[in-house]
C-alpha cells in the first residue's frame, strides 16, 4: 500500500509550507517552515508551530513523535478502521505505520488545506449529490465492515475523505457544486439516527449557533456542507481544538474554559468568545456528551482565525461514564453556578449569561424530546 516515507512536503493550497521529516537517531519527526512561507504565510498552528525559522521537534511521548497539527489531518474511529482492514488484507498492520506513512496514505485527499508529498495515486471520490440507491449500497457496505463481515472497506475509504467520527460517512458533491459529507448510521446506531442529528442541529441553529448547511436525504441520511472548502473550491486551513491544544482527544483532559480562552486567544472577538459559550450551554441542555475536543474547530483564512461552524450536536447521554466529554472546572456535569462561573470569567456579563441559557432552554424544551434543565438549578 505505501513504501517506507522518511521525508514528507507539507501543502497548503499546493504552495509549499515546510517539510516534515524523520529525525534518523531519535525517529521522532522535525518540521521546518520553507523560507517562502515564513515571509508570505501564516502560523499553522500558533501554539505548537510559531512561524518562525529553525526547526521544530515532535514530543516523543505524543502523537508517534509527531505533532498535533498533522494528527488533526488523520482520519479517527471509522476513518482509521477502514485503513486497517485494507491493510490487513496485505498482512499488514496500522499500528506498523510509521506518522509518515500514515500522512502519506492521506495525501491530497484529507479535510483541509493541508496536503502531504508523497502520496497514494489520485482516486476521485465526488460524486452527484443523488441517487438513493447508491446511498443505500454504502450503508450497506459499512455494516458489512464494522460488523467483520465481507464488505468493501477500499470503496467505502476513497468515499470518505478521511473525515473525522466514529460513524461511516461518504463525501459528494451538489448539483451548485457544493461539497457535502453524508452520514450512515454505525451498526450500534437506530435507524432514525440520522433524523435525529437533523433535528439536534436545526435546533442549534434555531439557538443562535452558527452551522453549515444541513440536509437529510430520503427522510432518512443526515447531509452536511463541508465548511473546509470555500464557495470556489478552494480548501480552508481548519484546525481542531484538540491539536491546537496539543491533546490527545480521546483522554478527554480538556476543559470548556479552556476552549473559551483559545476562542478568545485566536480570534480575539468577544461575539465569538460569546458564541462558544453558548455551544456550551447547547451541548448540556440538549445532552451532547460526545463533546470532545475534535467536535470544536476553527478556520484560518489570511492568517485570520475564526470559530468554524458547529457540528456533531446531537443526543449523547453516555459521553464518558455518563459525564460530558468536555469537562467545567473538571465537572463532568455540571450545573448552572458553574456555566455563569466560567461565562462571568471570560468577560459575558452575568445577565447575558442567563439570557442565553433561557434561549436555549426554551428552544430545546420545544423542539427535543429530552433536555437538561440549568435554570433553577443554582445553588444559593
């Protein structure tokens, strides 16, 4: 599938930003910027990687020896499943890869704008934004897959733009030339599943929380625009909280103050800070507890950082042993003396605080079928 890699071009838009190479002593991996970028681009991940000259060494005890930025370019969950099937098939295994290896398997075909030098062969995997019986056939294939049963994980792997998530998606593109990922349900997921999330995410909207457009194909497939690829086709540099903190998603070792102060740090827009907030306050009302770090991401456009749309809200009730996944002051639920707490401290006025829980109370009360009340919930 992939020949041994020890040097690697990182993209961005096909203009070179650095290269990224194995250290031969240690093996860990060293990134330099290209003297190009450092006078023309943009820090791609200014808590890890300053745009500065010299080289930078990945942390031996993280990510492989590599670093968060390029982590955040790999598929998790199902994306990492698939590429392991189609090695086994080679009597080959996943965790033999090198960091490397695996960028290189990424290629030019990952979310984002980055892109890694070398590659696999070019594959395309747009395709029509119809056709219910192809949507169909890919649902089908996927619980072949992830229930060990014949299925066709190369198929379903080039369909998914190395996307993100625990459950099997396919990318496609609209007949406005729009670019879209459309979700299947996992073999653990009820047959609504995709219905729901539509709800959950309207919902938000109807919060006041910015999300891409959304749609649900055939009453029943749960389809959303791709917000790393601008209305020209141009990919955007989307970066998750999770690498920008420099955390390892699945120890669950992030706070939602510490997503508020990156909110603040990177965009330096206190509406933005406050919109954070109020995804917050989404995810306990509405029982979101798979609201790990990966499930937050920004955008950088022109060395400009922004919140990207929300995504991923939807009913979660177990998250981590039945706590959010994204802990408050390290409570893994917690209750309103804690949300005004942590909202008084990044500067939202208390009253605007209560303001937007009763918002969001109020509308997921009337749209959802279960919510989690906040308001009345304050210790005197």
């Amino acid at each position: 599938m992939i020949s041994d890699v020890k040097k690697i071009k990182v993209l961005y838009r096909n203009v070179e930003v650095g290269i990224l190479q194995s250290d031969p002593a240690s093996g860990i991996c060293v990134f330099e910027y290209d003297k190009s970028w450092l006078s023309e681009g943009f820090s791609i991940s200014p808590t890890e990687l300053p745009l500065q000259s010299g080289l930078f060494y990945g942390d031996k005890d993280k990510f492989g020896g590599s670093f968060a930025i390029f982590e955040d370019s790999l598929p998790d969950g199902y994306g990492l499943y698939l590429i392991d099937r189609i090695l086994r098939r080679q009597n080959r295994s996943l965790r033999e890869l090198t960091p490397l290896q695996r960028l290189s398997i990424i290629g030019k075909d990952g979310m984002g704008a980055l892109s890694y030098i070398p590659m696999m062969p070019d594959i395309k995997h747009q395709r029509e934004l119809e056709g219910d019986s192809e949507l169909d056939m890919l649902q089908e294939e996927a619980l072949k897959v992830l229930s060990e049963r014949n299925g066709d994980a190369t198929l379903l792997y080039y369909n998914s733009a190395n996307s993100g998530g625990a459950r099997p998606k396919t990318a496609m593109r609209a007949d406005d030339g729009s670019h879209w990922l459309v979700k299947f349900r996992h073999t653990y997921d009820s047959s609504d599943i995709g219905k729901q999330e539509y709800l959950y995410m309207r919902t938000a909207e109807e919060c006041g929380i910015t999300i891409p457009r959304i749609a649900l194909i055939n009453n029943r497939y749960f389809a959303i625009e791709r917000f790393d690829i601008d209305p020209d086709g141009l990919r955007r540099h989307v970066v998750t909280a999770a690498a920008l903190l420099k955390t390892d998603f699945r120890k669950q070792d992030v706070d939602y103050t510490n997503l508020l102060a990156l909110t603040g740090y990177l965009t330096q827009d206190p509406m933005q800070v406050e919109e954070m907030f109020k995804r917050m306050v989404m995810n306990i009302v509405s029982i979101n507890k798979d609201d790990h770090s990966k499930n937050f991401s920004f955008i950088c456009e022109e060395g400009k950082w922004s919140l990207a749309p929300a995504y991923d809200i939807t009913y979660s009730p177990l998250g981590s042993n039945g706590e959010h996944s994204t802990s408050l002051f390290y409570n893994g639920n917690p209750g309103l003396d804690l949300v005004l707490k942590a909202g008084t401290g990044i500067h939202i006025p208390e009253s605007k605080c209560l303001e937007i829980i009763d918002i969001v109370e109020r509308t997921c009360e009337k749209n959802l079928p279960v919510t989690n009340k906040l308001i009345g919930k304050r210790k005197e």
